[in-house]
C-alpha cells in the first residue's frame, strides 16, 4: 500500500502557516526556541527539494538533530537553520549616556551639515548651469547676427539684380519703345 503523499504546495502553505504562527507566538512574547522543522516542512521553507536538503545536512551546510521518529531515524533542522532571524545572538547592555537633547542637539548640527553641503553643491550646479546658458546664448545671438547679416545681404543681392534685370529688360525694347517709355 502507498502512503500519504502530500502536493509541494499544501507543505509551503503549512511552512508559512506555521512560520506566521511562530512570529505571532515570538510578538506575544512566547518562546520559540526549540522549534524544529521536518526535512519536508524545511525544504518546502527554503524552495528547495528534499533531496537537496538532505545534502546540504550532510555536507553541514544546514545543520540537523538525527532523533528517533515514527517511522524510525529522521532529520529535524531547527528553525534557527532556516529563517537566521530567529537565532539568539548575545546581547549586551549599553549604557546610554546620551539624553535626548544631546540627541536633538547632535542631529540638529549633523542636519545643518548636510543641508549646508547640499546648498553648496546646488549652488554650484546651479551656477555651472547657468554659465553654459549664458555661453548657448551668446553662441545663439552670434549666430542670429551672422543670419540677419546673410539675409541683408541677400536681400541687397536680390535689390541689385532685380534692378540689373529691369535694365536689361529696358536694353532688349526696340528702340522706339524705349523712347516712347513703354
């Protein structure tokens, strides 16, 4: 007879499902030291398959308890090995001799620092930027002076072969015409 087999997405719904609880427990304050997943839960946790899990433990990449279970030897990696937020690091107690005015006084000097600094560096961009204009508007002015030159100068063409035109219009009448002014 086949046993139970249970589908990779029903296990990573139960390894969130548990994970969720076990945040909820650790929020209120109750101990999750101790917690262990099995190599179905975990492998589901890490999206990796059982296989996989199996030699990182043995490799010791993961570290794993081998106890005695239901169906005889089985793997149960603590949820330390998992999720490294829950490990328990030691903790050591500061002395703060820092009032909150020395705080305020320390953040509000640091913050005028940065704003300074901030306002020099805008104020030199903003010149920069403003030099490269004047330098566009003055190369724009120069070109519009050479083009309005061009154009009288053109136009002064124009004027002088219009004027060439008409006398050789005038040269081409017979004679009589010209003398009649027709």
């Amino acid at each position: 007879m086949q046993g139970f087999r249970t589908s990779p997405r029903i296990i990573t719904l139960f390894a969130k499902i548990t994970k969720a609880i076990s945040v909820s427990m650790r929020e209120r304050g109750a101990n999750v030291e101790g917690e262990f997943y099995s190599v179905r839960e975990a492998a589901a946790e890490l999206q990796i398959s059982e296989a996989t899990l199996r030699r990182r433990i043995k490799s010791g990449k993961i570290k794993a308890d081998l106890v005695s279970g239901v169906y005889g030897l089985e793997y149960q990696i603590p949820i330390e090995e998992i999720h490294p937020a829950y490990q328990t690091v030691e903790v050591v107690e500061i002395e703060n001799q820092l009032t909150m005015d020395d705080f305020r006084q320390a953040m509000s000097s640091e913050m005028k620092l940065v704003i300074q600094t901030a306002m020099g560096e805008y104020k030199h961009v903003t010149t920069s930027l403003l030099e490269a204009q004047k330098i566009l508007l003055e190369e724009q002015t120069e070109q519009i002076k050479r083009l309005t030159e061009k154009i009288d100068r053109t136009e002064a063409d124009w004027q002088e072969k219009e004027r060439l035109r008409e006398e050789l219009i005038q040269k081409k009448k017979p004679w009589y015409k010209r003398m009649i002014g027709d």
